[in-house]
C-alpha cells in the first residue's frame, strides 16, 4: 500500500475576490504555506494580510478563514496532521 496514514497535504486555489469561508478543525491543527497571490487571514480574532512565503498555523478548535484580496489566483498548501480532517463552517 502507498500513501500518507497520518497526513494530508491539499493545494488549494482561490480565484480573486473568493474566500475559504470561516470554519474549524476540530481536534487537528491545520499549516498553510501561501505560494502565490495576497490573502486576508482571520485566525480567532486577529485579521492580517499574508503572502507568498508566509506560514499559518490554525490550532486545533480555532477559527480561521482567508479571502482572496489579489487580482490573480492565489494559491496555498494546507497540511494536516490526519488522513481524516474533520471541518466545521460557522
């Protein structure tokens, strides 16, 4: 058998002005590598603006959410520590 049995690493493309919607990871974390284009991240209660190069760690239970603010693809790896990554919008 091949393949991850505790991780999952999903590249993600956001069209310019959409957004991944507020939501949680309950009982994992979550790691975004951003690769191209500028988001807008909300992590709890704090709202910055993230970019190429940039890391994002949501802790397990925290809400977050990034929204497309390019004018192009923006484009992000998310990583989870689990094969079944449970989610939750709010």
């Amino acid at each position: 058998e091949v393949g991850a049995t505790n991780l999952t690493v999903s590249e993600i493309t956001v069209p310019p002005g959409n957004a991944i919607n507020v939501h949680v990871h309950p009982g994992h974390e979550e790691c975004m590598i951003i690769l191209e284009g500028t988001f807008k991240s909300l992590m709890g209660d704090t709202t910055e603006m993230v970019e190429s190069g940039d890391i994002i760690i949501a802790p397990d239970g925290v809400p977050h959410g990034l929204e497309n603010i390019s004018n192009e693809n923006a484009i992000f790896i998310a990583i989870f520590p689990t094969i079944d990554v449970q989610r939750e919008w709010i």
